[in-house]
C-alpha cells in the first residue's frame, strides 16, 4: 500500500525532480536537505507506505512520527525550471516497493510537468578520500556528452542499486530523461564532503547559487571523524599481527 497525500498541487515551470533518499553515507539525503533548507522549498506531499520499514522516529519535543518521504517544490525567479524535491527517512524495505513507489513519484512528477530527473546517491570505494570525485551516469548518450564539461567521472559499468537507481532507470519508461550524480564515499560513515561536490555539481548544472556554509561545517566534522579513523588505523598496522598477506583489491561498489 502507497498512500501519497498531497496537501496542495502547485502548478510549476518546467520542473526538474531532484531526489536524494537515504542510502550509504547518507549522500543523497544530505544533499537535498541541504537544498531544502537554503532555497526554501515548500512542503507539497507525504508518501506513507506499508512497506517502509516497521518503525517510528522520536521527535525532539518527545512525540513520534510514523516513517514517511516528502516531496517539496521550489518557484525560480531566473532558472527556466522550478524544481519537485523528494527526499525521506528511509527507501523501502523490499524490492517490490522499490519499484512500486519509484513508479508512483515519476507518475506524479510527469503529471505535474517534470520531463528530468536527477537522483544524488553515494559511490561506495571502501576507502577515505581528502577531495572526492562526483561520478555520473544518463540515460541518453547526449546528457553523457554533456555531463563532461563538469569534470565528473564517467561510469561505463557497474550498476546503481534501489530507489536511487531505479529513479533514474524508470524515468526512461516514464518518457523522462535521467541522470545519477554519485559522490564518492568510504560507506563507513556520514559523509557529508561527498554530499558537498554532488550538490556543486547540481548547482552548477542548473545555475543555482547555493550557500554551502552549513555542509562545509557538517563536511569539517566528517573530516575529523576520517582523521580520527586514520590515525586509529595506523596505529592498529604498527602492531604485529599474525595473519596471512594483507589483501589489497579494492572493495568499490555503488547504492
């Protein structure tokens, strides 16, 4: 069961819709929060569905809220796009639902106009990088040309796992085009420096200004918490172990 409760239908320019739920490094979801909050995006829908996970979440005032996602929309004053901004507490818990809701958000993003669809995730290394790369994929050959000129990577394999994927995947049934934007992550932590160059590189793609003085902020703890790790990793290879040849292929995968 999916139940998406709109609480007003806004009538939008050529809207884009932008998603980023959470997934390793809470990438995406950092990324649109962060959106959210500096363009002052107004909430238009909530998403409740059976197969969220079995849980609620404890507010700061005591009370407790039943897990849900959010969709939010953005009037430009000079960009040819407004924006749908979907974001929540948690992707579904089965692959099914995966599907189902990924259909059900395109659906009403088509109806409402929107023709592209960016979703910002994490792409998962293993390891920690000081600057991190923002790698990218389409669904048509000409936004990869395109995706060039903002010195992103290029993925030729792999695969985009869950609603940030599928997003993307299902817009070309939707008759939408797609584009992923990963930053690249360790997987181990919050990583709010990936968070950070995926939305640059948004921004720089939609000519938006958006002040990044929060995110650097949560990005400078995200660097202490690696440097902490670091040192603690460094300080466990002085010791003597007693195990076999340390294996050194690289543990890169994508979600």
């Amino acid at each position: 069961m999916i139940n998406i409760r709109l609480l007003e239908e806004p009538d939008l320019k050529d809207p884009i819709l932008i998603c980023g739920l959470p997934g390793s490094g809470f990438v995406g979801k950092l990324a649109l929060e962060h959106l959210i909050n500096e363009l002052g995006a107004k909430l238009f829908g909530v998403i409740y569905s059976y197969d969220f996970p079995p849980q609620v979440i404890i507010q700061p005032d005591g009370t407790v809220d039943i897990i849900k996602n959010e969709l939010y929309y953005w009037r430009s004053k000079d960009s040819a796009n407004d924006l749908i901004l979907y974001t929540g507490d948690s992707q579904p818990i089965t692959p099914d639902a995966d599907y189902e809701v990924a259909d059900k958000i395109l659906e009403l993003a088509r109806k409402m106009g929107a023709k592209k669809v960016y979703a910002l995730a994490a792409y998962i290394t293993g390891g920690f990088v000081k600057i991190p790369r923002v790698f990218a994929a389409a669904t048509e050959t000409t936004i990869v040309d395109d995706l060039k000129k903002y010195g992103v990577v290029l993925m030729t394999e792999g695969s985009i796992t869950g609603m940030n994927g599928l997003l993307v995947g299902l817009a070309k049934i939707h008759d939408m085009q797609g584009i992923s934007l990963l930053g690249e992550t360790s997987g181990y932590i919050i990583d709010a420096n990936a968070s950070k160059v995926v939305l640059e590189v948004f921004a720089k793609m939609m000519n938006l200004k958006i002040d990044m003085t929060t995110l650097d902020q949560r990005a400078k703890s995200t660097e202490a918490v690696v440097k902490t790790l670091d040192q603690l990793r460094h300080g466990q290879e002085e010791q003597p172990v007693e195990s076999g040849p340390k294996d050194d292929r690289d543990l890169g995968y994508i979600s």
